[in-house]
C-alpha cells in the first residue's frame, strides 16, 4: 500500500491565491491517538467530542506554524458556524474509515457517534507508536491541550471564533456555510506577509 506524498508541492502561485497545505493522512492518525492518550482524565484516554477534536487540532496547527514555522498535519480548515472545522478529517470521522489508493487505511481510533476513542491497543501494544509525529508535533498537541483542553463547548466556540483566520474567513465570504481558512492567517500578526509566504510557498497547493 503507498500512501500519498507527506505534501504535495505546487510552485510559483501562492500569492494569488488562498494557500492550501497538502494533508498528511498518516500523521493525522497518529495525532489523534495521541491527542486521546493526553487528554486522559482519571487514567483513562478521553472520549472526545468531534467539536472539541476539531478546535484542538486547529491550535495544534496554529501552535505548529507559528512555534516551529511548518506545518501539522495541513489540509483544508475551513470557517464553520461553531469554529473551525478541518475538512479532509472530518471526512474521515463521518465515514468512520478512509481507503487509501483502494485498500482500508486502519485508523488507531474508534468512532461511536460524535465520540473518538482511542483503541484499546495503542499504543501500549504497537512498536514504533507515534513514529511518524516529531518532538515539535507532540509538544504542539500538549500545549493545545493545555491551553484549550479543559474548556466547553461555548468557550472553544467563542475562542476559535476570535481567531483571525476564522474572521477574515467569514468576512472574506459571507454567503458561504464553511469558507476555507487562509493558512496566512494562521501565524502571528506580527509577521510580515514575505515572511508567511516564504514559509508557506515549499507546502502549498495553488487553489
């Protein structure tokens, strides 16, 4: 089985248009185990709701760009009535599977409803857990965790919802129900756009 290219690299148009960073399937899968094994309460992984899964990873991706200038796990997150909602894995929590170049891709969690949970045997039982996350990714997952995790509903709706790349989403396209986020909005204000661009172009996807 080969799965696809960790980015997908098109040069030369990135100040034209939105930038879109290419999504690690592989990655995402064990991020989100790993998200589960550190959100543990009492001992025991959480059950995540698919709200807070979805704001959690969106500051991992912040944190990532900003801390580390690179990307997470990329792909498309796009402006939703309660925050940000990455598309490529909401995709794969709907479907509860995803098939890559026709063969089943295992995920490393479980899907009940609108809850994920990490499987019984991972990591504990798998040689090599995590292998595809670096230092930077887990450290991005904790602190997004840490400063984001013990929040509810309303709270992760009404922080995501400060975020400049969810306004200028929203303000960009108003008549749409999910606007796809500028990756340039997801680093500091403080950074100059030659400089977002510069980081972003060796990622990005012209869209």
């Amino acid at each position: 089985m080969q799965i696809p290219p960790k980015f997908v690299i098109y040069k030369g148009m990135e100040n034209l248009f939105n930038i879109k960073i290419g999504f690690n399937l592989e990655k995402f899968n064990e991020a989100t185990a790993f998200m589960l094994e550190n959100s543990a309460q009492g001992g025991q992984p959480e059950a995540m709701g698919f709200h807070k899964f979805m704001k959690l990873l969106f500051f991992a991706e912040v944190i990532h760009l900003n801390n580390y200038y690179s990307p997470f796990i990329g792909g498309d997150y796009v402006a939703m009535r309660f925050g940000p909602v990455h598309s490529q894995a909401y995709n794969v929590l709907k479907d509860n599977s995803v098939e890559v170049d026709e063969e089943e891709f295992e995920l490393l969690f479980n899907i009940d409803g609108k809850k994920i949970t990490l499987k019984d045997n991972y990591p504990a039982n798998t040689p090599n857990a995590y292998r595809r996350l670096s230092k930077a990714d887990k450290e991005s997952i904790k602190e997004s965790i840490k400063k984001y995790g013990g929040m509810n509903f309303t709270q992760l709706t009404n922080e995501s919802h400060q975020h400049p790349a969810w306004l200028k989403a929203v303000r960009k396209d108003p008549n749409s129900l999910n606007p796809i986020m500028d990756y340039r909005d997801f680093f500091d204000e403080k950074l100059p756009n030659d400089v977002i661009d510069e980081i972003c172009g060796g990622y990005s996807i012209a869209v």
